[in-house]
C-alpha cells in the first residue's frame, strides 16, 4: 500500500511540476517527513525527478509561447554556476543545519505567498493593451457578435 501512495504523491507532484507549482518542493517534505527518507538522499531523488518533469513542462510551455527566452538564457547563464556552487556547499554543511535552512526557506516562500500583494506583470499588460487596439465587433464580444442577429 505504501507503494501506491508514493506513487499517487509523484502523480501529484509531476501535475503541479507541470503548472510550474513547486511540485518538487512537495516531494522533497514528502521524502523526508513521510517516508523518512534523509535529506541528502532526497534532494538527489528530488533532482531525478526534477529532470523528469521538467523535460516535458518546459517543451509544452515552449509549444504555447510562454517561455521568453532572453529571461531563460541569463537564468541559465547564472543557475549553472551557482547550481554547482550550491551542491558543493550542500555537501559541506551538516545535515540538520541544511533542514533547518530549508525550513526556513520554505516558511519565507509560504508567508510570501500568503502575504505578498502580487502585481501585474507590466510587460503583458503592455502586450494585452497593444493587441487590444485591434478589435473588431466579434473580437470585442469574444467571437460572439453577429451570431445572434436576425437576417433580413
């Protein structure tokens, strides 16, 4: 039985993966606080995983025009380094300093959530308006204009 909870938590966390929720973020306390997995071990399941997931998310976010990709290339150029600087220092710290630093990301990232006023993103705003400046009758009324006229 244990196995299909494990596999319904990857289910689940490969959906929220895909959303670009932090599904990852949910099978690491997963790992570690059910299946009581240690940190470490779980952070390079995590990363399999990651791989796994993200793969097929980023070539369906690609598909729909929802990756821009000057952002992606200085994410890239930054996350690599860092990324490597990250696991060598992770491999350094003692394991309960690495929780409770973890822990304490995760409550900052959740009260953020809960507590941040989120703006709107300025550059789409700007695309929505630009494109807005185009309409037509049916555009204006979602596609619906004109079908319910009466000919004659």
């Amino acid at each position: 039985m244990n196995w299909l909870c494990s596999l319904l938590v990857g289910a689940a966390t490969g959906v929220l993966s895909g959303f670009g929720v932090g599904g990852g973020t949910l099978l690491l306390l997963w790992l570690t606080l059910v299946q009581g997995m240690g940190q470490f071990q779980a952070g390079g399941v995590n990363l399999l995983y990651f791989v796994c997931c993200a793969l097929p998310a980023l070539w369906g976010h690609f598909r729909h025009g929802l990756v821009e990709k000057q952002a992606l290339l200085w994410c890239v150029l930054a996350g690599l380094p860092t990324c490597a600087a990250g696991a060598f220092l992770a491999a350094w710290l003692d394991t309960a300093l690495l929780r409770r630093i973890f822990g304490v990301f995760l409550l900052v990232v959740g009260l953020r959530e809960l507590f941040c006023k989120k703006e709107p993103h300025a550059k789409s705003a700007a695309h929505n308006s630009h494109q807005s400046t185009h309409t037509t009758p049916e555009t204006q009324a979602g596609g619906q204009a004109g079908k319910f006229t009466k000919k004659g």
